[in-house]
C-alpha cells in the first residue's frame, strides 16, 4: 500500500479534516544509464565546488539568491519551513467554483486525498458529496516541500482528487509567445460544414483505456530488435501541410476515410466507430490518397480496409497479430503479409513470431 507524501489536515469553513496526499500518476517512461560512447563505463553527475572541483555532500548544501557580482543572500533550507508555521500542513480552502471555468492550461499533477482514520470518514464523506451534488470544486492553497501550491479539489467516485495548478502569472500570453499567431478570420461555410461532420462521425466516448504509450512500445521493440541483431522499421514523417486549394479535398477524403472505418454511413450517423480488440481505430490524416485500382486488395476477412493506414499504424497491428519479420517489412509488405494472415488458417493457427 502506498504512503502518503504529505499530511495535514484539509479547511473548508470551521471543518477541519485530516488528511494525507497520494500520488495519483506513476511514470512508464524507459529510462537510460549515461555510457561513455565505446564502452560500459557509467557516467554519472555529481555535485561540486565550482572552485576546488570537490563532491560537496548534500547535507553541506544550502540556497543562495543571487544578487549578482558573486554576492548572494545564503537561506538554509529550515528557514524556509519557518517563515509557514501552521501553513506547511493545512489545506486551506477559500473558494467553491464550477470546475469547467478552470481552463486545462492551469492544471498540472494529480494527486489523491485520503483521510487519515476511520474516525474521520464521515466529514470526508461529506465534503465529498456536497461537491459532487454542486458540481462545484474547491480552489486552496498549501504549503509542499518549501513551496506554496494553488490547487482544485474535485469529486471522483468514491475519492478527493487534488490537482496542483498554476498562479496566474505563470501562463504565458499566446499572443506573445506565438510570432505568427494570425487574428481570427472568417471560413468558408462549406469548409467549417464538412469539418464539423467529420468531428461529428469520429466522436466518441471519452475511454482512456483506448489509448496507450506507442512510443514506449517502439522503444521496447528497438531494444529487443537490437539484442537479437534486428532493425526496427522506421517510423514515418509528419505528413504534409494541406494548402487551403486541397483543404475541402481533404476534408472530404477524411469523410469518406470515417465513413469507411465507422461501418458505412448509417454507423457513421450514429456516431460510432469500429474498434478491434476494444480499441478505437485511428481516423486517416486528411489528404491521405485512396487506394488505386493498380494496388493489390487489401479487404481483410472481417471485411476492413487497410490500405488508409499509416506504415507506423500497420506495424502496429503486425506487433499485435505476431507477424514474424515486421521489424524489416516496407509499407506494402506490411499490407500484404496482414491481409494475408486475415484469411482463413489452413491446418490450424498461424504461428507467432519475434519481430
């Protein structure tokens, strides 16, 4: 069972609530040792006397504010917990808004609330539901590891959920940031018709399952190709700009493109999508070409056409099927060998192979 990284007690009124703070996310990403190039020889960072060049132990270490001319105000770490007594562990809530008014640019972790006893289950419980019935979140402020935090409170299922935000000054004007930022201009009524019909047949319900880390998957798969000696297919560039001259061709091959994926235009009024394996199949870049007549029939046994996919998209469905080989298949021979392994297995299963 995990423990909490930080305790207090959670303010709303005169109720006070004790509580302990979860992490709620956890990182998949692979992580690299730093070689020497040539040799097994670790690199690794340590921390020194810029002027001797000796390791400094991290106990020796203290904060200095920079006042320019190699002058510096020197805090001790301890002196920071001591200008927040009482703060350090108190969530002090000070208002109630509809979370929809916060804009997502504001968030940034996420973490869990749980209270600290069963004796305090009811209170929670209670904060717990008046928010859920109003729909409202609750907008505090505490103290974490010597830094003060604006964060939203909000209902999920039978749990607090606390999203750490950022101040205000800290988001940063688009129109400054973004040098080619142009105004907002008038579109086509054509243009705007067809964008909101093909938003209209790809939507779906939010399911977060649907989706994982594909990069983290091709990372696994290059470590184990070159293990074994192998080349892992390369993935393909970012497709072309569409020019406002091919904008409503694209958009219609986008159409045509759901069309085809969501079963016909009948399931494509309802909105849905086909899915394979309880995933939601990926709609084509707009500007895709179709399939010609020259090119080879690409219809699987369950009747769906792969000839829109990406060679990224393709090798990911190899990956799933067990295509032995992929790792050095082009983009056609990904197609073929999947509409050949499509097709009725003759003498039993087909077998699963290593990339």
């Amino acid at each position: 069972m995990a423990r909490a990284i930080w305790t207090g007690a959670l303010n709303f009124g005169l109720v006070t609530i004790p509580v302990g703070l979860y992490s709620a996310t956890e990182d998949h990403t692979t992580h690299f040792h730093q070689l020497q190039a040539g040799t097994t020889d670790r690199v690794r960072i340590r921390r020194v006397n810029e002027r001797t060049g000796e390791e400094v132990p991290y106990n020796q270490i203290v904060k200095g504010y920079d006042l320019g001319e190699e002058q510096y105000v020197i805090v001790d770490p301890k002196e920071l917990e001591e200008i927040a007594p009482g703060r350090s562990r108190v969530i002090d809530v000070s208002a109630f808004v509809d979370l929809e008014a916060v804009d997502p640019v504001y968030f940034t972790n996420a973490y869990y609330l749980g209270p600290r006893g069963k004796e305090f289950a009811q209170s929670y419980a209670l904060l717990l539901q008046a928010l859920e019935d109003t729909r409202k979140a609750a907008i505090a402020t505490f103290v974490m590891r010597g830094k003060e935090y604006l964060t939203a409170i909000r209902p999920s299922g039978a749990v607090l959920e606390l999203h750490t935000l950022h101040y205000a000054d800290e988001i940063r004007d688009p129109q400054q940031e973004l040098p080619d930022l142009p105004e907002r201009t008038d579109v086509s009524a054509a243009h705007l018709a067809a964008a909101k019909q093909l938003i209209d047949m790809l939507s779906a319900d939010w399911n977060p399952e649907e989706y994982r880390d594909t990069y983290e998957d091709r990372i696994h798969e290059l470590i184990d190709a070159k293990r074994s000696g192998e080349q892992v297919v390369a993935a393909e560039g970012a497709p072309q700009a569409t020019n406002v001259i091919d904008l409503m061709e694209a958009l219609q091959r986008s159409l045509d493109q759901a069309a085809a994926k969501g079963g016909g235009e009948a399931e494509a009024a309802r909105g849905g999508r086909q899915r394979k394996g309880g995933r939601a199949e990926k709609p084509e870049r707009p500007g895709k070409t179709k399939k010609t007549s020259e090119e080879p029939a690409t219809v699987t046994a369950i009747g769906e056409d792969l000839s829109g996919l990406t060679k990224a998209e393709l090798y990911e469905r190899a990956t799933e099927q067990g295509i032995p080989g992929r790792s050095k298949m082009s983009r056609e021979e990904l197609l073929e060998a999947l509409t050949e392994a499509a097709r009725p297995a003759k003498g039993g299963r087909r077998r699963r192979g290593v990339a």
